[in-house]
C-alpha cells in the first residue's frame, strides 16, 4: 500500500468511527434525556429589576427556580452601596429610590458558590417611576425603551436551550474534531514521508 | 471569584489542554469529540429532585475514557456552554475549566486500571469515578472561592451538601454508561484502542 492509499484509508477510517460513534452516542443521550430527565436550564443566575411607583423591584432565577435568599447588593454608578438585603423565597426583593438618585444604579446579586449576576436600572426609569419622567419626553421615551429591552432579555434569559443551539454545539465541537484529526492526519504523513526519504538517504549512503 | 484566582486558573487550565492536546492520538479524536459532546449535553439534563432539580456533570466519564484529554474536551463545552446558554461565563472559563477537568484526570489515574476486568469491578470503578470526580470538583470549587469568601469549609460543605444527590446519580449514570460501552463499543475504553 502506498503513502496516498494509507492517508486515505486511514482518513476513510476516521470518518467510519465518526459515523459509528455518533450513532452510537447518539443512542446513549437519548436514553439519558428520556429517563426521567427534563431538559431545562441550569447554572444561569440572573437577576431581573424594573422601577414602578417610586419602587425598584427585583426578581432573581436560575431559570427554573428562583433565588432563595440570595445576597442583593445596589450601587450607584460610583460604586457607592445605596442599600443592600436578601431576596425572599420567591426571589424577590425590592427598595424605594433614594430620594437623591443621580445617575443609574446597578443591582449585584450573590446567589452563594459563586452565582452571579448584575443588572442596571436607568436613572430614567428611576425618574419615570418618581414621576418626574414627564420633564423630558426623550426621557420618556429612553425609559420605555429600556425597559422593552429589559423585558425582551428577560424573556430571552428565561428560555431554555433551544434545540438549534444544542445541535449547533455538537456540530462544532465534531468540526473542530474533524479538523485537529485533518491537522494531526497531515504531520502524521509529513513524519512518514521524512522518515522514508532519510531510509532511502541512508541506504544510498551505504551503496556507495 | 477573584481576578488572581481567574488567571491562575485560566494558566493552569491552558497547561493542561497543552498537556491534553498532545496526548491525543490520531484514532482517539473521535472519542474525544464524542465525550465532548456528551458533556456538553449533560448540563442540560436535569433531574428533578423533590422540590429542586440537578442537573448532570459527566466529568467522571469523560477524564475515565480519555485521560488529559479530557482537559480539551472540556473547555471546548464549557466555552459552548458559555456562547451559546450563557453558562458559567468567558472570563471564569478557565477555572471552570480547571475544576471540571482535574478531578477528571484524577478519576482517570485512580480508576482506569480497573476497566480491564469483570463487568461488576468494572460499574464499581466507573461508580467511583463518577462520584469521585463530582466530590473532588466541589472541593476544588470550595478552594477557589475560598479566596472571595474567606471560608473554605463552610462554603466546601455547602457545595457538598448540595451536590451530594447528583454525586450519586452521577456514578450509577457513570457506571451504566461505561459498562454499556464495555459491552457495545470497547475500543472506547482506556488500554482497549487499537494502536494507531
């Protein structure tokens, strides 16, 4: 057999055991994800705050359950501490805006071992909230636009994985795959090939 | 967690997907991309549990099957993990990273010898790998936070405490899976591959 015979078939072979594997693994998850399993989202902490009646509501998940007594820690965009408490059972907590807010103020939450998660209330909607909104309509507007924006990434937050994303992980870590086998594939041959021109050197050397 | 902590961990897991990546050999980048994937998935299955849920690790089973090269394999799904479900995060990728993979490595070089002999050694070994790897994670994560919050044991027994379910469903999953793979695809298995 020679050198390209070898790389293909030795290429030929990857792919096999690709196909093979993936069957084969494909089978193993699917038994795993049926039994008695759900598919919901894990290891995301977010924390979710909204101004409404002079009030700064606060809402803390992990995407299928809430934050039980989760550490919440507002600071104003200089780093000082406004106020700081634990979330309830439900996940929530909530403060009045100080009366002198200034500028946005960011919501800290510490859900223990390491969960964490920031979110930014505009001094807008803050102002909005405390009815002064109505000084500006740009004001306005920004602070309803911002808080679309906070309820569709909250939305977004919320769902679970998409089948899509799950497929589309897969398919790139089998690329990558795929390539380093391509990569290591091409050294592997480039070796073979030196080693048997330095044989045929060798033997030249030795004939003459 | 702390920034030194962050690259700390970001160095050390560098190193070991070096020490991985050269350990690959040419016939087991499939299993790799196999385990990967696996991993990768299994933070997505969730167990309900009474009135909580856990979810599934995997890290036994993939530092058991493929050794260093589980340290590859592993920031490759978590760094997925971390684009696409926003798990974990880009910046603690690397400690993640770290103490996913080196108990994994550990399980490897405590358990593996184990997987050449009768199908019972074998689930016992793969139970303990399981297991094993999920507890030493959980200290190596209680040692990292250690550094922000300034109280290994109680933040170590917390974590235990709370992951004490998954650690066992983690090794009887552990164990069903290696001994499926023993029956139905042993190339797979450490000292099984052809050599290549």
């Amino acid at each position: 057999m020679n050198s390209k015979e070898l790389k293909f078939s030795s290429f030929q072979g990857v792919c096999k055991e690709f196909s093979v594997g993936l069957l084969r693994i494909s089978l193993v998850l699917i038994i795993l994800v049926f039994w008695w399993c759900s598919p919901v989202s894990a290891h995301k902490v977010y924390v979710f705050a909204w101004a409404e009646g002079g009030v700064v509501y606060t809402e803390s998940s992990f995407g299928d359950r809430r934050v039980n007594n989760g550490s919440i820690e507002v600071e104003d965009m200089a780093g000082t501490l406004v106020t700081k408490g634990v979330t309830d059972d439900e996940g929530n907590f909530s403060f009045k805006i100080p009366e002198d807010v200034s500028s946005d103020l960011v919501v800290n939450l510490d859900a223990s071992m390491g969960h964490r998660a920031i979110w930014t209330v505009p001094l807008a909607e803050m102002q909005q909230a405390m009815g002064q909104g109505a000084l500006s309509g740009d004001s306005s507007e920004d602070s309803k636009a911002s808080l679309d924006l906070a309820m569709a990434q909250k939305e977004k937050l919320e769902k679970g994985p998409s089948a899509v994303k799950i497929v589309a992980g897969i398919g790139i870590i089998f690329t990558l795959a795929f390539a380093g086998a391509w990569v290591r594939g091409r050294i592997n041959q480039r070796r073979i090939n030196q080693g048997q021109g330095g044989k045929g050197q060798v033997r030249r050397g030795q004939g003459d | 967690m702390s920034g030194q902590v962050l690259v700390a961990g970001g160095v050390l897991a560098f190193a070991g997907t070096a020490i991985g990546l050269k350990k690959i050999d040419y016939d087991s980048i499939v299993h790799v991309a196999i385990l990967a994937s696996a991993f990768f998935v299994a933070s997505l299955i969730h167990v309900n549990l009474g009135p909580s849920s856990v979810h599934l690790i995997l890290n036994g089973v993939v530092g058991l099957l493929l050794g260093w090269a589980a340290f590859p394999a592993i920031l490759v799904a978590l760094l997925l993990q971390a684009v696409f479900f926003q798990y974990g995060g880009i910046t603690a990728l690397g400690v993640n990273t770290l103490i996913m993979a080196t108990p994994a490595v550990v399980c490897y070089y405590l358990f593996s010898p184990f997987l050449n002999r009768g199908k019972r050694t074998v689930f016992a070994a793969s139970f303990m790998a399981g297991a094993g790897s999920v507890l030493l994670s959980c200290l190596f994560l209680g040692f990292a936070l250690y550094f922000t919050e300034k109280s290994f044991l109680e933040v170590s027994i917390l974590i235990i405490t709370a992951n004490l379910p998954i650690m066992i469903i983690e090794g009887v999953v552990t164990g069903f899976m290696v001994t499926f793979l023993q029956r139905v695809y042993p190339e797979i298995l450490p000292g099984k591959r052809r050599v290549g």
